[in-house]
C-alpha cells in the first residue's frame, strides 16, 4: 500500500467538496488548500492518523471562483519522512 490522493469530488465544485487519501502507516496529516498564487486560503490539522482511507470535506463558499491546490502533508510518525500530495481543484460559482 502506498500514500495516495483521489481527486476531489464533485470537480468542478460549489461551495464544498470531498478529497480522499490513503495512508500506508500511521502518519501526523495536515491538509492545505492554495490558490493560484500561492496563498493558503484553508488548513485542516488531522492529527495523528493510522494507515487506511480518509476522507477531508472542504467547504469554499467564502473564496472566490478560480483554481485551487489541495495538499494532505504527511509526517511519518517512526521515521520522520515527509511526503506531500497534491490534487487541484476548480471552484465555479
């Protein structure tokens, strides 16, 4: 099993959507939405999390049509090592 990210859905989306990923070991999550300049506009902290599938709901009705980076950053919580995932999402009003 390896780290994986689905794209969200639905895609396009307003005002919320749904990303899911996978987690081959127990990792500390927090997931981050920018915008195309690079401005983070949303940050969940998941915590400590062990391997499976997760699910993140995003609520963006406060932000703008446009395109927007989803990114679930995993810390391994034995090793250390990081890994980031990374899905764009379209916002349309």
């Amino acid at each position: 099993e390896n780290y994986s990210i689905n794209q969200n859905y639905p895609n396009p989306f307003n005002p919320s959507t749904k990303v899911s990923f996978s987690l081959p070991e127990e990792n500390e999550v927090v997931i981050r939405v920018f915008n195309t300049m690079g401005e983070l506009v949303k940050e969940f902290n998941r915590g400590i999390l062990p391997h499976g599938y997760f699910d993140q709901d995003i609520e963006m009705g406060d932000s703008p049509s446009g395109i927007y980076f989803c990114q679930v950053f995993c810390t391994n919580t034995v090793s250390g090592r990081t890994k980031a995932l990374m899905t764009k999402m379209v916002l349309l009003k």
